[in-house]
C-alpha cells in the first residue's frame, strides 16, 4: 500500500508546477495558486504516508522523479514546453532511476 501511496503522492506533485504556471496570468493567478497550494498538501500527505514503510531516501528519489518527468510531460503536451533526444533521454533516465529504486526495495 505505500508504494501506492508514493506514486500518487509522485502524481499529485504533478499539480503544484502547474498551478504556478496557470498563475503567471493575470487572470487565472488565484486559481493557479489555489490549486498549487492543495496539490503540495496532497502530495505533501501521501508522501508522509509512505514514508512510514519506505525509506526516506528511496521515497524522496521516487517522489521526486515522479513529479519531475509528469512534469516535463505535461509541460511538452500543454504547455509547448521545447522538445530533444536529449531531453526525452533525460526524463527517461530519471524513470530508470525510479524504476530501479522500485525493484531494489
């Protein structure tokens, strides 16, 4: 069950960077916040409750490669965010790292 935790908890850390970003205008800048705001207490949340079976450490990495290539996605697929091989190879090794981080445990 924690590591179902943690990946939502990865999901939900998806949220905050969007929110900061639908806030850069003017008119969506309380809503971006808003939604920032809740997505870090949710993540924040499922983090805390998969840390009380995964170490601190692997959950961390997990969250944070979770987020960061959910992201990136987002960012090419919404928000026209610049696409490489390069870039691609580095979300993918960020996946590899998680995935490996998964199997090690």
């Amino acid at each position: 069950m924690s590591w179902l935790y943690l990946f939502l908890a990865g999901v939900l850390e998806i949220g905050w960077p969007v929110g900061l970003k639908m806030a850069q205008a003017p008119a969506t800048r309380i809503f971006g916040v808003a939604i920032a705001v809740s997505f870090m207490a949710m993540s924040g949340f499922f983090l805390w409750l998969a840390q009380r079976h995964i170490p601190i450490g692997t959950a961390y990495a997990v969250w944070t490669g979770i987020g960061a290539a959910g992201t990136f996605l987002v960012g090419v697929l919404f928000f026209g965010d610049p696409t490489s091989l390069m870039r691609y190879m580095g979300v993918l090794l960020i996946v590899s790292g998680v995935v490996t981080l998964k199997l090690a445990s």
